[in-house]
C-alpha cells in the first residue's frame, strides 16, 4: 500500500515537472525561458485561482531546468521564421504585406479640400 502511495504521488510529480515549459515549446517561438516566465506571470496574475498558485509554484523549478535545458533548442529557433509556426504572426505579416502595398493608413498626406 506505501509503495502505492510512493508510486502515485511519483508519478504526479514528474507528470507537472516542468509542464509549462513543455507546453511553451510546443507552439510557436517565444523566445528564452518561455515556461518560466508562464509560471512567473500565472504567479503574479490575480486572475489565476487559489488552486493553480501551488500547483504553479511547484512547477517553477522544474519549469527553470527545463528551460535550461532547451536553450541551445531555443537559440537555434530564434532566427527561425516566425510566420510558419504561429497563426497570430502569418497574419501580422499579411497585414504588413498588404499595407505595404497599398500606402499606410491613418497617416494623411496634403490634404485638400
């Protein structure tokens, strides 16, 4: 039965290490130690609940070796093209594109009358 309980509560402790800097390198690039700074900012947030908080804190540290330990993965993504990974940068980059090509609005030249 103890070592059930060992087994159990082993299991929960590696399944949350470092989760947020798991589920940071899944998506698109951004940047160094994206995990960390998840927990840190969730830490700070009033917005997450009393529930979270623990959890949250618990993962920091892992979160932190983690990170470290995807720096050289982290690095060689930084120069990557962004637009391929990320939906929210492939429209960025199309408004750019298409504002580039039609003139910048809000800006008004001679104006006449």
């Amino acid at each position: 039965m103890k070592i059930m309980k060992v087994m159990a509560a082993s299991c929960l402790l590696l399944a949350t290490s470092g989760c947020s800097s798991i589920m940071s390198h899944t998506g698109p690039d951004q940047g160094y130690y994206p995990g960390t700074r998840s927990s840190v900012n969730m830490l700070k947030d009033d917005e997450t609940g009393w529930v979270m908080k623990p959890l949250v804190a618990l993962d920091l540290p892992f979160s932190a070796v983690v990170d470290t330990v995807l720096l050289p993965y982290d690095y060689l993504r930084a120069d990557s093209d962004k637009t391929a990974d990320s939906p929210r940068e492939r429209i960025l980059h199309e408004e750019q594109q298409k504002l580039a090509a039609s003139g910048t609005p809000g800006q008004t030249g001679s104006v006449t009358h």
